[in-house]
C-alpha cells in the first residue's frame, strides 16, 4: 500500500494526520515489531489510556474541595500534567521547546480524552478532568455529541454549585502559576519541576477559589433550578449561503452555528463571532493603515498602494457597508482569498496551526453574529471562568434562542482593538 493510502487510513482509522516521513518511519518501527501499521498505532493509544484510566482510577478518596490539603495538591499536579493537559497553552509550549512531536496534539489528546472520561469511576473526578480538557480545546463544536455523551444521570448527581469548583480547579491552577510567575516569563523546566510548583501553590480555599465567588456566579447560584438564565453566544455561518437558516422561530431552536459556550455578558461574544475569519483576515492586512491618517505612512505601504489602485478606499470600507460588501467581492480580494486558504494556518501563530490541524476544510468566509438565548439553571452543566469569560456551558438543545443579530464593523473594531494587547494575540 501507497505512503498516501496508508496516510488517509491512519487518519480514519486513528483521527491522526501524519506526514509522509513519519509513516516511513512508523511503517519501519512497526514492522520491526511484526505489526501493522494501524495495530501498531492503535497499541499505542491503548496503552496511553489504560494507563492513565488506572492513574486516576487508583487516587482513592481525594477532598477535592480541600484545597488547603497536600494530598489534593499531589493528585490535581498529576492531572494537570497528565497527557490530558496536553492540549494546555503551557504544558504544549514546553513539549515543543523540548522538541516533541506536537503538530497532531488536538487530534491524540482528544481521541485519548474521550477514551478516558468515561471509564474514570469517582463522579468528583469526572468533573474536574472533564472542565479542564472542555476549557482548552477550543474545537469543541466539532465533537459536540461526544461531549455530550459523557454527561449521564450519574454524572449529574454532583451539584452544579460543585460541578463549577470542580470543573475550574486545573484552570485556577493554571492561573495562579502564569500570575506567580510573570506571565511572559513563566517557564516549565520539567513536569516534575510544574507539579512540585502546583503542590507547593499553598492557599486557603476561598481564596484559591476567589474568582468563583464573585457576583455573576453567585446570582447563578441562588436562582432556582427551573428559573431562567440569559444568555449570549456568539456565532458564524457560511457567508456565502444565502438561503441558509439560523433558527427555527416555532421551537426556538438554532439550527446553524450552535454550540456548548455561552457567556451571561454579551460583550464577552463578539470576538468569537469573527475569530479566524476572513474578514479578521482582512483586517489584519489593512491594520497599518487601520490606525494612521498619516499620507506619508500610507503612501510607504505597499499593500496600501496595491488596493488604492484597485478602488480601495480606506475610510469607506469601515464606514459604508454597501461599499465594503461590493468590495469584498472584487477580483483582489478574490485573490487574497485564494492565497490565504493555501497559506493561512502554514504560517500563522504557533497556536492556531495546531488548532486547525484538526480540520480539514476549515471556512473562515463566515459572517458572525451574535444570539440571545435562556436556558434553565438546572440545564447547565458547569460555570467556566476560563478567560474571565463568564461562561455557561449547556447542552444547546437545552438552550432557547431568542434572537441573533450580526456582529457590526463597529464592535469588530472595538473587540480588535481591546485585544491587541492580549499576551497570546497576533491581531496587531
């Protein structure tokens, strides 16, 4: 069988895509040990997950409310640093300094994560490991019905007031270790080395928590289970489906661009609603010219130049949105587009091209919007606070849609802008 052959088999039968150098070796390693390909990689994965199903298996009584206690601390450091934290903004970073193989991380971790979830025994466990897989895999409207299907009767037994603690403990670790240390000087010099800091993170309990208490959680928390909570996402369709529907108006229910997360604070919703857009695309190669009314600086781009002399006109592509449409549909724009869906995740951020590994076809010529919705307290799964963006997570077909609107140029701006000074944003 063809290195391609064998290549798209993997991808099927493992949901890993590797290069043609790295089959020739698998196809070396494994016939060394008398193994097919597949069987070989497949032992592989086995093996991960049996070992790390027993790992957590074997942690016994732990008080995972007891932050104060070591015994908490040594078990949450060996989570964290688990092949399920993989997919972590840090421990990935570091296994890649080490120069280990990432390029496939979102693709193994998860497949092994939905391999694990559902064989851990302790109910308190389940949710700790399941929170933190859930807040760092941004991909999660891919796998919505494996999500899903980890949520049992069972699981549900542990209230939501404790699904929250438990599901953000591994966040507010994370947390308090990038904040210890600096942020952009924090370093991991080895996993022994980052669970020995997570043990030696000594706090009380509502302070390790102190985030949690605040007040958007707490009115969460005193609401009945069958009251209603208002919610917003925000979303993206194909741009270039016209006919396509987005809710279903007799039963309130979304029919494109659903999804887990949602945020209580509306403004928390834009910048999802146009992330890796080709419009943010856009944006990104006009932001010289976004932030300067200098004609000298203008006249010194040559990007600049090139859209002038094809009917660009700067101002009215932010102010005048028949403008801006009839724009987006001319030929160098066209031309734009065609070169950044063959180069757009080979040469982006480190972060991005491991994300959109996981995706074949990714559509970035979307246009966002952003809906309102409610749900019942009782339907939410847990609270996540990763990102300080407030957010619900609930099975969507629990959740009613009330009305969505598209995000304006305006708020693109504005959410632009407020990033440009994040830690891990490469918008400006």
């Amino acid at each position: 069988m063809g290195v391609g052959k064998i290549k798209k088999q993997i991808l099927e039968e493992t949901g890993v895509l590797y290069t043609e150098e790295e089959i020739k070796i698998l196809k070396q390693t494994s016939s060394e040990k008398g193994l097919d390909v597949i069987d070989y990689l497949k032992s592989l994965n086995d093996n991960s997950s049996q070992q790390i199903i027993k790992l957590f298996n074997s942690f016994g009584n732990i008080d995972w409310f007891e932050w104060e206690k070591e015994e908490t601390r040594k078990v949450v450091s060996l989570i964290y640093t688990s092949k399920l934290g993989y997919i972590s903004r840090e421990i990935r970073s570091f296994l890649h300094s080490q120069g280990e193989d990432v390029h496939n991380i979102y693709m193994v971790t998860s497949k092994l994560f939905f391999s694990v979830i559902k064989e851990i025994k302790d109910n308190n466990l389940f949710w700790v490991v399941f929170g933190w897989f859930y807040q760092n895999y941004e991909l999660s409207t891919l796998r919505l019905q494996e999500f899903y299907d980890c949520i049992t009767e069972e699981r549900l037994k542990v209230n939501f007031y404790d699904r929250s603690i438990l599901s953000n403990i591994c966040w507010n670790v994370n947390r308090r270790l990038i904040s210890g240390y600096d942020g952009q000087d924090f370093k991991i010099g080895s996993l022994k080395q980052h669970q020995q800091r997570i043990i030696d993170l000594k706090t009380d309990n509502k302070l390790f928590h102190i985030q949690l208490y605040d007040k958007d959680f707490t009115d969460i928390i005193e609401l009945g289970n069958d009251e209603e909570v208002k919610l917003y996402r925000g979303f993206k369709v194909d741009i270039k489906d016209k006919d396509m529907k987005i809710m279903d108006k007799e039963t309130n229910q979304q029919i494109n661009g659903y999804g887990m997360s949602y945020s209580i604070h509306k403004e928390k919703c834009y910048y999802f609603g146009f992330r890796n857009t080709y419009l943010e695309t856009l944006i990104k190669l006009f932001r010289q010219v976004m932030e300067t009314d200098d004609d000298d600086k203008l006249s010194q781009n040559s990007l600049y130049e090139t859209l002038v002399s094809r009917g660009y006109n700067h101002k009215l592509f932010f102010s005048d949105k028949k403008y801006r449409d009839d724009f987006l549909q001319s030929d160098i724009v066209k031309h734009f587009n065609q070169i950044t869906q063959k180069t757009r995740f080979k040469t982006d951020t480190f972060d991005n091209i491991l994300n959109f590994k996981e995706i074949e076809d990714y559509n970035y010529d979307t246009r966002g919007y952003v809906g309102e919705y409610t749900c019942k307290k009782k339907d939410i799964l847990f609270w996540s606070d990763y990102g300080l963006e407030k957010e619900c997570v609930v099975n969507h077909k629990n959740v009613k849609m009330l009305n969505y609107k598209v995000i304006t140029m305006e708020q693109i701006k504005h959410e632009l802008k407020k990033h440009k000074n994040f830690k891990n944003s490469q918008i400006f």
